[in-house]
C-alpha cells in the first residue's frame, strides 16, 4: 500500500501540472463575441502600441512561443483566430517576451543560453540513444552500451531541468509585463481579471509542466537500466 501511495503522488507531481494547465486554458477558450479581436488581433495591438513594429505576429504549429531570433510572436491556429480569454491572455504573455527581449532583460537572455543549451543536450541524448546498441555490439562488451545509453538519461535530464529554470522568465512575463498591459489598457473588464491571472499563471507552468512529464519517462529508463 505504501508503494501504491507512492506512485501515485509521484504521478500527480509529475503529470498534475500539465492536466491543470490544459484544463485552465480549454476552461476559458470560449468563444466571447464582446472581444473586438482575435489573440492574433490583440498581439499586433499591443507590439504596435510597444513600438515593436518590427516584430511579426505569425500562426504556428509548434506551440505559442516568441522566438528571439526571427523576432516572431507564434500563436498556434485556436489562440492566433480565436476570440477567447485564453486566445487573448496568451497573445498577450507572448508580447511579454518579446517585450523582455526588447528591453534586454537578463534573465531572459540567460533562459535563451539555456534553452540552446537544452536543444544540444537532447540532440546529444538522441543521438547517445540510437547509438547505445551498437556501441555494444561493435565492442561486444554490455557495460559500454548501457554506460552510452546511462549518458543518454542523463543528457535528456539535463534538457528537461533547463526548462524547469527558466520558470522566472515565464513569470516575468506573465505577471511584470503582460498582466499590467490587460489592466492598464482596459482590455479586460474586472470580472475577467481573476481568470486571466490564471491562465497567465498556467501559461507560465507551461514549460515546467512538459519538463515534469518528461521526467517521468527518465524514471522509467531508469528503472530498466537497473534491471
């Protein structure tokens, strides 16, 4: 019974975040016809109203993210053409970084160091994962294929502790820069303000909620290289 216990608070720390933070967007993404625009809409708004004109507003598949290099706010299909709190809210933590990017914030530019730091070590861990088998097949020895496929776990660890550090980042822009935006500009009303708070807080768990989940499937290679 104890072991059970166990594994069940394990698998509501490691999953728990990432079924809240779906369930606080999905909550909020009805369609409210008393918002003038889009989330896409609203992004173009607010980059403009910041003087980031330069600063592009595109749809994409990969997630919402802002990325520093093609100076691109990408909102994914729902949030980009939608008119809900979420696919507002959102836009708007996306400005945030854009504008962290702007002002040159540091912690910002040390979350971006870290998350080309991440993409290598996955990369590194893929690339230690195909290679594990027939490092021991060429040097017929077990032990080198399960030290190459141990460097494996531990470089895929190192890519999902990264994303787990960048969490002030995230909370930067949630709540320095994105909630004062909705509040001083009267785009949402007083009613909406609780609800936007939270799916600023889960935008920003977004990262560590993936980072979490991936956890979990390193504890479960771990187990198997044990055994």
């Amino acid at each position: 019974m104890p072991l059970t216990l166990g594994i069940l608070a394990l698998l509501m720390l490691l999953f728990g975040p990432q079924l809240w933070v779906q369930w606080v967007l999905r909550r909020h993404a009805r369609p409210r016809d008393d918002f003038p625009g889009t989330g896409g809409q609203f992004a173009r708004h607010l980059l403009d109203r910041l003087d980031l004109g330069d600063v592009q507003v595109v749809t994409t598949e990969a997630g919402d993210h802002y990325d520093p290099r093609t100076r691109q706010v990408a909102l994914s299909p729902e949030h980009h053409n939608g008119r809900s709190l979420t696919a507002v809210v959102v836009a708007a933590h996306e400005v945030g970084h854009a504008l962290q990017h702007a002002q040159g914030d540091g912690w910002f530019r040390l979350r971006q160091r870290l998350v080309g730091l991440a993409q290598g070590a996955q990369m590194l861990g893929n690339l230690l994962f195909v290679a594990a088998p027939l490092i021991g097949l060429v040097t017929r020895t077990p032990v080198a294929g399960w030290l190459t496929l141990a460097g494996a776990l531990a470089a895929f660890g190192a890519s999902a502790l990264v994303h787990l550090v960048t969490l002030p980042v995230e909370l930067d822009a949630s709540f320095r820069r994105a909630l004062p935006l909705l509040e001083a500009g009267r785009y949402l009303p007083p009613p909406d303000r609780p609800a936007a708070r939270s799916i600023l807080r889960a935008a920003a768990l977004t990262y560590v909620a993936a980072s979490l989940a991936s956890l979990l499937n390193l504890w479960r290679w771990g187990r198997l290289l044990r055994h």
